[in-house]
C-alpha cells in the first residue's frame, strides 16, 4: 500500500506543510474530512485516499494531484533502494512504449535490442529483473501516473540534487539552472562540440542542459569510465538516451569523428583542498585538443577573487597563463549572480570558459564580466550567454558584438592580476597628456588657478582596490542603527541629526530629522556617531554616498560610513572625496564588487585644495537653481492668481 507523509502531500498539493496541518484539523468533522494515518504516530497517510479527498475537494495548487498522488508516495521512494534496476526497467518502458507487465522477456530483449540500447542495459541479468514482479507493477504504475517511464526517471534522477542526494553539494537553484543551460546551449551551437560532462558536477549540468535542449537540439554526450561505474551515472545515462535518443550517448574513446570538438563541462562548488582542485583542472587543460573547450564553475572565492596563499596564486596564474607549450586561452570569466547555489547559503561562483579563439590586433584577449548584481532573467541570461560565444569566437567579434553585460582585456594583462574579475562599465585610464588635455578643455580656472600640473611619462597603474581590502587594510567600516521611527522628529536642542537613506541620496533633506539623545541611548546604547570627514553611504534605492564634513550625525540602517585611515600602504591612502565618488557611480549593491580608488600621499594637497573649490562651486550653482526654481513659481503663481499683469517685452533691434 503506498504513503504519503505530511511534507509529501504537501508537494503534491503545491502547499506548505502548514496547510496540510490545517485542512487535517479543520475538515476533521466536514462531510469530507482528512484521512486518517495508518499509524497511531500520525506520520503516513494512505495514498490513494489523500488522492479522493483532493479530488472531491479539490483543495490545494495542483489540478493533477489525484492523479500524481503515487509519485510522492513510498512507492517511489522505492526505486531508490535499487538505482540501476529502477532506471533500467524505467528506460524500457519509455523505449518500448507500454506496460512491462504485458510483455514477454523474449520481447523485451528483442526491444531493447532494435532500439539500441545494449551499451546502457545489462541483457544478461534482464530476465532476472523482469521477473521481479513487484517492481515490474511499480514502474508500470509510476509511469502511467506520470504520462511516461521518462517522466519518472527525471524526477529519479532530480532527487540526486536534493539535501540529501548524491549531487547535493553541486546543486543549483532553478534561475542558476536556467542561466547555465543557456550558457551551454549557446556554446554548442556556435560549435556543435560533443559534451563531455566531468565529475558529479559535470553531470548536473549535463542534465541540466540536456532538460532545456530537448531531442531536436542535436545533442551528443560522451560516456567516460567514472560515469559508467557509479549508479547515479548509469541512471543519468539512461535518462538522456529518453530525452535525446539512445544515439546522442556515445563511447568517449570512439566518438571523435561525430563532433568538432569537446566542450568539457566541470562544476565543483565544495572543495577540500584548492591544490587539488588546481592539479584536477591543470590535468583537464593539457587533456585539451585545439578546437576543445573547457566550462568550469567554481567558488569566486578560487576562481576570481584575491588569493592569500601565494601558492595558490601562483598555481591559478600557471593555469590561466598563455605559453608555447601550455595556450590556457582563457576566454571569459565572470563572478557570477547571486543565488546559484540551492544548498550553498551566500555561496558565490564564477565562471571561467577557456578555448582557442581567433586573434584579434595580433593578441589573445579575455572577456570578463561582474555579474554579482545582474538579474536572472531571460534577457540577461542571454547577454551573458551572447558575451561568452563572443569571446569564444574572438577575431572581429570581440568589435562587433555589444558586450552589454562583460568586457575584454588582453590575457596575459588580466590574468597577472590579483583579481580576475573588473567592472566592464569602468572606463580605461587615459595617459597624462590626454588628461591633461581633457582638463584645459573643461577647466573654467578652478583648477588652473589652484594646482599645477603637468603630465608624467610613466605608465599609469590599477589605483583601484577591493571592498575586502579597503575595510581590512584602509578604513573602518560603521553600520547604521535600527531607529524606532516614533522616536524620530525635528531637531530641538539636545537632539542628533538623523541620516536615512534619503537624506544621503537628496542634500536639501539632510538636517530635517533628528532624535533625543536620551532617548537614543535607551533605544540603543550602542548607535555610532560620525567624524567629520567620514563617507556615509547607502546602497537601498539606489547608490549614493557624501562626505560628512560636519560629523555628529547619526545613521540610520541600513546606511553606512566608511572612516578612512590616514596612514594607508605603499605610499597611497584612501580620500574620502574620491571614496565618495567611487561609491556614488557604483551600479551594483553588492559591495564586494566595488572597487575604490587609492591616490598617492602627496597627490592629498591637490585634491583637498581642488575639492574645496568644487564643493563651492556646487554650493553657489545650487543656491542659483534654488533661486531659479523660487523665481519661476513666484512668477507663475502671481500671473495665475491675477495679482500681477505681464506683456512679454519684445527683443532690441540690430541696426
């Protein structure tokens, strides 16, 4: 007899668990109340009666659940005792098309003979299997709930990315899925490679891909030794002979000349040891041939971000390093968008894609991208899918296509670095001659009578730095306080002036709130007040960010401050001025993406002398618009009231 348990109804009903508890006590004495549990316990629940009941009340989300109702029971809970007997009777019923039951082991043999499928059944243990009848009933009768025997084998297969699956710790969420489905997708149609999945992550993605693509997408999957010995694999593999045809699953070792290439597909997302995983990845990357291609998601944290170990940097830029004897051709890489990982938490990955692409100005050049903010929608599942083909093809399509989502730097340039990942909207530095020219052009004798300057023949360098380095090495980061908005009003004397997040997106708000310190230290006894000088932020509703000159304030959550040190490294601090500006133009929200500017100690005395004669001159152009606005609505409000009489004075004549 099958059951259900309470989190299984509730799947079934597309409800939460919660609800189940209520329709339990709630229809108890109705004409139709709950069934009863077949344990005094209360845990299991007949299947085929939860099934009526849905069925004439037709409570919950799911007009199919009466007839569903045996796919969330024991009885498929079953086919996971025996992975290898399941998927096999699972792939027959989907290939011969009906009830096992009904059929002959002579014909069963001869089936699976006509349609291909020796390499992924074992024919000489079939007529033990198919006299299991037991097992032989359930698979009929899951198939026939679910439509198909390829049905349940993809839900078989989806349990290995549950909690507690053998592909739990690669798991990604649905908007992940999607967003690598059409990264893979696009790669294969650019190139037609044969996917060669690696690892238990490798799969995933494989089915993952294999889902979206469906048999008409023309898709050919090479089988190596490590998936053919495990269960998960044989039951992968029998799953994608249902969905693309037996014939899309061929021997590694034989299948060369059906594709152009390898698109070798690799996702870890738990790794023990970083040496290791490098060593995997190295041995992947000498295993490629010229047209192959290498998909590899990881922890940002390895694959993009800053290394402390300098082994381990060391080992990253070995990898990532074009030579004569080892072109790693790393053509895209990305920090990719948050929530990717279903079981992770804030886990973060990145992406790195590495082929042979067409030079382009006699150089190779890599595509990067910081997706850590970008929306998982299908239009920007796209651009990134459009950038990675892109960068895969190089040559003049590293011009012609619109990186609307990446941008490009020349390898050997950006894989020296310590992070791989910049933000594309980040314009290249111009030399000293350019800005010297672009500053008299815009130049109205605030600077030119301030500073003076000249430009320097060395090369510029990166000023930027990370948010990681900037709290850890050049300035304190300050959280905002939870204020009871009741407590907040006006300032009166004794009082503190509040900064919100408006107040630090809009000037003229700035002094209109405030709080009693009293009541502020019953609030809160821990609330932090400015400095002068600190850059208080916010990145609710939009980026922005100010120096506050005055200090005193108090910050409201989630606003921030940055206290900047005075004493920085090597020669170079950060200013709060530029700090300020840095934030402001900020797209993302995630502030380990931002990236600061660091200036040198003696360039200090330029910039505060300049930014005091801009900040006066934004404070007399302000005051002018406000007596500009002032103006126009006193002149409008008097002609529209009637209290003043116009006529407009007609212009002087030229002689």
């Amino acid at each position: 007899m099958p059951t259900l348990t309470m989190q299984a109804i509730a799947d079934l009903a597309q409800v939460q668990r919660e609800v189940v508890s209520m329709w339990r006590s709630r229809y108890a004495d109705s004409p139709h109340p709950f069934p009863r549990p077949v344990e005094a316990d209360g845990r299991l629940f007949e299947a085929d009666l939860v099934a009526d009941w849905l069925r004439v009340t037709g409570r919950g989300n799911n007009p199919d659940a009466p007839l569903e109702a045996v796919l969330h029971s024991s009885l498929f809970d079953s086919l996971l005792e025996d992975l290898d007997a399941a998927s096999t009777l699972l792939l027959l019923h989907d290939q011969l098309g009906g009830p096992l039951a009904d059929l002959r082991p002579h014909e069963v043999l001869d089936g699976a003979r006509d349609a291909g499928l020796d390499r992924l059944i074992d024919s000489a243990q079939l007529p033990d299997l198919l006299a299991q009848s037991e097992l032989v009933a359930a698979i009929d009768d899951l198939a026939e709930a679910a439509f198909s025997g390829r049905h349940v084998l993809e839900r078989l297969v989806d349990t290995f990315s549950t909690s507690r699956g053998a592909w739990a710790g690669e798991a990604l969420t649905g908007p992940g899925a999607d967003l690598v489905a059409d990264v893979i997708l696009a790669m294969h149609e650019q190139s037609n490679h044969r996917l060669d999945p690696h690892g238990s992550g490798g799969r995933l993605l494989i089915t993952i891909a294999a889902a979206a693509a469906g048999e008409d997408r023309g898709l050919l999957v090479g089988i190596d030794d490590a998936m053919i010995q495990e269960p998960t694999g044989r039951a992968l593999l029998r799953l994608l002979a249902t969905q693309l045809g037996p014939d899309s699953v061929v021997d590694t070792a034989c299948a060369d000349e059906m594709a152009q290439g390898h698109l070798t597909l690799v996702m870890s997302q738990e790794i023990e040891d970083a040496h290791t995983f490098f060593e995997e990845i190295d041995s992947l990357l000498l295993e490629r041939g010229p047209g192959d291609v290498l998909a590899l998601i990881g922890p940002a944290e390895l694959l993009v971000e800053p290394l402390k170990d300098d082994a381990l940097r060391v080992a990253r830029e070995r990898l990532l390093m074009p030579t004569a004897g080892h072109p790693a051709d790393l053509r895209y890489v990305a920090r990719l968008p948050r929530g990717l990982s279903r079981h992770g938490g804030r886990r973060r990955l990145a992406l790195w894609v590495v082929g042979t692409a067409v030079t382009h100005a006699d150089r190779t050049w890599t595509v990067y991208g910081e997706h850590a903010d970008t929306a998982l929608d299908r239009a920007s599942r796209a651009a990134i899918a459009a950038d990675v083909v892109a960068a895969l093809a190089g040559g003049d399509a590293l011009t012609s296509h619109a990186f609307l989502r990446s941008s490009r730097l020349a390898t050997d340039a950006l894989v020296r670095r310590r992070s791989l990942v910049l933000a594309p909207q980040e314009a290249l530095e111009r030399s000293g001659g350019e800005s010297l020219a672009r500053i008299w052009e815009l130049d109205d004798g605030l600077v030119r009578d301030a500073v003076h300057l000249e430009a320097v023949d060395a090369g510029g360098i990166d000023p930027t730095i990370s948010w990681h380095t900037v709290t850890t090495a050049f300035a304190a980061e300050m959280r905002g306080t939870r204020l009871p908005e009741e407590a907040i009003a006006g300032p009166e004397p004794g009082s503190a002036i509040v900064i919100g997040p408006e107040e630090v997106r809009d000037p003229q708000r700035r002094g209109r709130r405030a709080i009693d310190r009293l009541v502020l230290e019953k609030a809160t006894s821990r609330s932090t007040f400015t400095h002068p000088g600190d850059v208080v932020f916010t990145a609710e509703g939009g980026v922005a960010a100010f120096v506050d000159v005055e200090g005193g304030h108090v910050l409201q959550s989630p606003v921030r401050a940055l206290r900047c040190r005075p004493d920085g490294r090597q020669g170079r601090i950060l200013h709060p001025s530029v700090v300020a500006a840095d934030i402001s133009r900020q797209e993302g929200r995630d502030r380990r993406t931002w990236r600061l500017r660091t200036v040198p100690d003696d360039a200090v005395p330029a910039i505060e002398q300049t930014t005091a004669r801009f900040e006066a001159r934004r404070a007399h152009l302000t005051s002018q618009l406000a007596t500009l606005d002032a103006l126009e609505d006193e002149l409008t409000r008097a002609l529209a009231t009637g209290t003043l009489a116009a006529a407009p004075i007609p212009p002087l004549k030229e002689n």
